[in-house]
C-alpha cells in the first residue's frame, strides 16, 4: 500500500471567474472596490475586459464585465 499526501487528497481550487453586470453610475474603481476591498486593482479589471470596454472610463449600464480572483 502507497502513502498518499495530502496534497494529493486536496481538490484542486476552482478558479471562479465572475460575471458582473456594470449598473448606472459604476466605474472600475468603485467595482474594484466592490469585489477587491480596494479601489486600486481597476487597472487588472480593464486589462482583463479589453474586448467588452472601449475605454476605461467608459462604463456602460447593461455591459457584463468578468471579475476575475486576483490570485
């Protein structure tokens, strides 16, 4: 019989990408914010949503916008 880590018993983490629908008055800081505790990470989600957003400061109520987990 073979020992067995733990790690090898561990599941593997799902990487959970989000879906989010930008709201009337929304800006990447304040979806930062909303989903990072932090204002600063708007950066990350505008690299991240390149195909959807024009612009960074160019949000648009109705755009579905992934939110990625920062690790």
């Amino acid at each position: 019989v073979e020992a067995v880590s733990k790690e090898e018993l561990t599941p593997a983490k799902k990487i959970e990408i989000r879906d989010y629908v930008v709201q009337e008055n929304d800006t990447l800081q304040k979806i930062s914010h909303k989903f990072y505790g932090t204002t600063r990470k708007w950066n990350f989600l505008y690299e991240t949503n390149k195909d959807v957003l024009k612009s960074p400061d160019k949000l648009y109520p109705g755009v579905e916008i992934k939110i990625p987990p920062l690790d």
